[in-house]
C-alpha cells in the first residue's frame, strides 16, 4: 500500500508542474506575446526672421571692403524712421501760394488729393479756383476803371515720387494741369475817347490752357498730418491770347511755381 501512495504522489507532483495544466505536445513550447506601443515624434525649428530696418547712409566712415566698397557708414539715424503712419488717401491745402506772394487782392484757393499706392509713389489730383475782381490801388484792374471780374477752374492729374519711405522725403512731381479761365470785365474807359486807355478792353470771353509741369519739393509725414514745400515750372499753352497784365498768376510760356501746404491723412 504504502509503494502505490508513493507512485500516485509522484505523478500528482509531475502534473501540477505542467503550464496552465496542459501537456507539451511533441515537445513544443508556450510562449505569451507582449505588445509594446511604439510613439515616434519629429522636431521642428522654424527660424524667425526679426522685424529691422536696415538704413544705409551715405558717409564714409570704414575701410572699403569687397561687400562695401565705397566704405559707406550702415548705421542707422533718425531721419530714415520708417514708423510713420501711412494713408491711402492724403487731402492737401495750400496756405502760401504765387497768387498771394505776387498780389494778395487776388483769391485763389486750392491744393490736391494724393493717392498713395505706396510709401514712395503717388497719383496726384490738382484742384484751384482763382478769382481776380478790380481792386482800389490796383494799377491793372483797377475798380476806378474796370467793372466785373476774371475767374479760372484748374484741375489736373500727376505723379509723385518720393525717394525715401520715411518720415522726411525729397520727392518730385510731373504732370498737367487744364485751366479754364473766364473773363466777364467792362473797360469803363472805352466809351470815352477823349481818355488815353492802353490798359486791356472789355472782354467777354472764355480761354482754356493746358500747363505741363515739373516740381520738386520737401515732405514731412507724421501720424496724420503732414507738411509739403513745393516749387518748380510749368509751360502754359492757350487757344487764345493771355494778356500778362490780366492775370499775374497763369500766362502763357514759362512760368514759377511756389507753394506751402498743409495735408492729412484720410485712410
């Protein structure tokens, strides 16, 4: 009895030492699979450029190099700010122009819209009204002599260049300008015969001009407003003859153009 407990000890022994209780089968093996998850993650730089300005002036202070021949100084100043605000539309005005400095008994007011497509380029529209009536002391158009009055519409298209993108700028302008000029004056003395009159007729009549011009000025552009000094010339042409004692302002040929202005900006 005792031999038989043995063997059936042994054999309960030699199963419960099989896996999961099972018996290999032709020798093979069991083996659990594990899963291990894989995360793959890629790094990207992205250089940033930073916002500088790069201003170039035109003093000589190095040694000339293959990159800068001319040894010119790159350091930045002030007059080169680019930061000023800048608008679409500018409205500008003239407050001294030739009409007053020649002879302040003649109105004229005007100025010009300037459509500004960039920091440096312009369409500009010009705009006048001009009006001369006879004035005490006036030895032209004296109201002693003459009755009614000359008046003259101008408008006329341009483009401006400005030559830096900066706060202050030295730009320049060329276009046209149409003029149309009205006279309506009586000449009190050409019923009187017994009188020496070598002064303009009476004329009733209307002369249009085309003046061409070429200016150059100086700009201060700010936040908003903006301050212009303008001169150069322009060449009158007219269908009809233009007395120079009339109108001091516009004549035929050569002619000087002077003005300050006032501006702001719209959008």
């Amino acid at each position: 009895m005792k031999t038989w407990s043995l063997i059936l000890l042994l054999c309960i022994s030699a199963f419960s030492a099989i896996p999961n209780g099972t018996i290999p089968d032709n020798g093979s093996e069991i083996h659990d699979t594990v899963y291990v998850e894989q995360i793959i993650r890629d790094t990207v730089y992205i250089p940033i450029k930073p916002r500088t300005d790069t201003v170039y002036s035109n003093k000589k202070c190095c040694a000339p190099t293959k990159e800068n021949p001319l040894g010119l100084d790159t350091t930045k100043y002030l007059r080169n700010d680019t930061s000023y605000t800048h608008h679409l539309i500018y409205l500008h005005f003239d407050l001294i122009s030739i009409p007053w400095l020649i002879d302040t008994t003649f109105t004229s007011v005007g100025g010009n819209i300037e459509f500004s497509t960039s920091r440096k380029n312009s369409l500009i529209l010009n705009f006048r009204y001009s009006k001369m009536i006879p004035q005490i002391g006036n030895n032209v158009f004296n109201d002693a002599i003459y009755e009614g009055n000359i008046s003259q519409y101008d408008i006329g298209l341009g483009y401006r260049h400005y030559f830096r993108p900066s706060k202050y700028s030295f730009y320049f302008d060329v276009g046209g300008n149409w003029l149309i000029r009205k006279y309506d004056y009586i000449n009190t003395w050409d019923d009187k015969p017994d009188l020496y009159n070598d002064r303009p007729h009476s004329r009733h009549d209307t002369a249009t001009l085309f003046a061409p011009y070429l200016h150059a000025g100086h700009a201060f552009r700010g936040e908003r407003a903006t301050f212009g000094f303008e001169y150069g010339f322009s060449y009158g042409v007219s269908d009809k003859d233009l007395l120079q004692k009339e109108i001091s302002y516009i004549s035929a040929g050569l002619q000087l153009d002077l003005r300050l202005n006032i501006g702001v900006g719209i959008f």
